[in-house]
C-alpha cells in the first residue's frame, strides 16, 4: 500500500503507561475489595475512564452511584498521574523516537489517536509533542473504541485517506476500532492476544517501513 499516514494509539504503544493505568485500577479494586489480574486488565485497554471502572465493578458485583463513580474514577486518575509526572524524555517504548523520525524522513503524517484525557500531558512529558501533526484525544471524542470515530477523525484532519493510512494499537479494542473504520493495523504487543491485527510486532523497534508498504499485498 502506499503509506500516507501513521496513526498511533499512545498508551502501550508510543509509551508503557498501560502498565500505570493497571497499578492505579488494581489498587482502587483491591480498596473496594475486588479481585483484578493482569489478564482481567486486557479488557480495559482502550476503553474510557468511566468504561473502565463500570468493568472492574461489575466484576465485583457492586453497584454503586453516579456520584461515587465520579471520586472513583477521579481518585484513579491521581494515582495514574502521580506515576505520569515523573516520565520524561527517553521514557518512551522502545523503538517509538526512532519510528516517528523514520516517518518524518519519509514524510509520513503522524496522528494520535488515544482515548485518554492525559494523552496531551503524556506527550509534552515525554517531549514528543511535535512529532504530531494531528492529536485525537479523549475529550475529543463521543463514541469509545471499539467504534472507529477516533481514528476516522485522525484520518480527516490529518487529510488523508483511510486506505493509506495505518493504526497502531495495544488492544483489542483498539484493533477492533481501527478496522471497523476500514484501517490495517498494526498490533503492538503479544500476538496471541492481539491476533486480529494484519501484523504483531512486540514493538515499534520490530517494525520497517518495507513492511508496511506491503501490507495490501497478498502473500
Ligand atoms: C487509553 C488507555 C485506557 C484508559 C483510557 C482513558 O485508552 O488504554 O486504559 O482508560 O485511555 O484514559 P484517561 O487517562 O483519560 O483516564
Ligand atoms: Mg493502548
């Protein structure tokens, strides 16, 4: 395919922070005194704050109001942001500088598309800001992964057709969301979970640009 554009999901992908949202959910379960594992956690990658938190109580069988829902969820977010602030240049995944300037040489569009509300603060953190022509970000969006609005609408700011555009994820949700738009995407992480996604590559340091390129075509 002739590759236009390269839109990236953030947590898990351009940075580990799928690892601080884990810790921040697992120690709110183990407060309300339920039982949340790694494996538990897959199903929450990509999905919203709130989504998140209505998971992990329906797993515990709690019900509990609007009201308590939002100090839950905000309390969450300051344990995430408490790991957050302490990033810096040089805490990015493997592989993740290296692409985006792989992308830039080759002119290459850069988009984010992340369902998170720090995705910003994460990307300034980092000092990866302007390596994004575009930024999707969860405030922008009104229909969560799996449903594509997130990556279509990176796609048209960014001007360019989803036929020549690539998706990177971490998720199942992610992957699902980039091909309900009609995106290849490339899954960033173990290929057993991610086994939906046209290609798996444990990182960004595993991923050429030739590869992509030959994405359409037929083996
Ligand atoms: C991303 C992460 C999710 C997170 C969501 C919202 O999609 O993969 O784990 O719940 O963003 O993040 P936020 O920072 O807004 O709570
Ligand atoms: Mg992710």
């Amino acid at each position: 395919m002739d590759v236009k554009a390269c839109i990236f999901d953030l947590d898990g992908v351009i940075v580990d922070t799928a690892k601080y949202h884990y810790l921040a959910w697992k120690r709110l379960a183990e407060e309300l005194d339920i039982n949340f594992t790694e494996e538990d956690n897959e199903e929450l990658k990509g999905v919203s704050r709130m989504d998140s938190l209505d998971i992990i109580l329906r797993k515990g069988k709690k019900e509990i109001s609007q009201e308590k829902k939002e100090e839950l969820a905000a309390r969450k977010n300051e344990w995430y942001l408490e790991f957050v602030n302490e990033m810096k240049p040089g805490d990015e995944l493997p592989g993740a500088r290296h692409f985006l300037d792989t992308l830039k040489e080759n002119n290459i569009k850069i988009g984010l598309g992340s369902s998170s509300k720090n995705a910003k603060l994460c990307l300034s953190l980092l000092d990866m800001t302007d390596y994004f022509d575009v930024i999707v970000d969860g405030t922008m969006i009104t229909k969560a992964k799996p449903d594509p609005q997130i990556f279509l609408m990176g796609a048209e700011k960014l001007s360019e057709r989803v036929e020549n555009s690539i998706v990177f994820e971490d998720a199942i949700a992610g992957i699902e969301s980039a091909q309900n738009g009609g995106f290849k995407v490339v899954g960033i992480g173990d290929a057993k979970i991610l086994d939906k996604a046209d290609i798996v590559r444990s990182s960004l340091a595993e991923v050429s640009l030739d590869e992509l390129k030959s994405l359409n075509n037929p083996k």
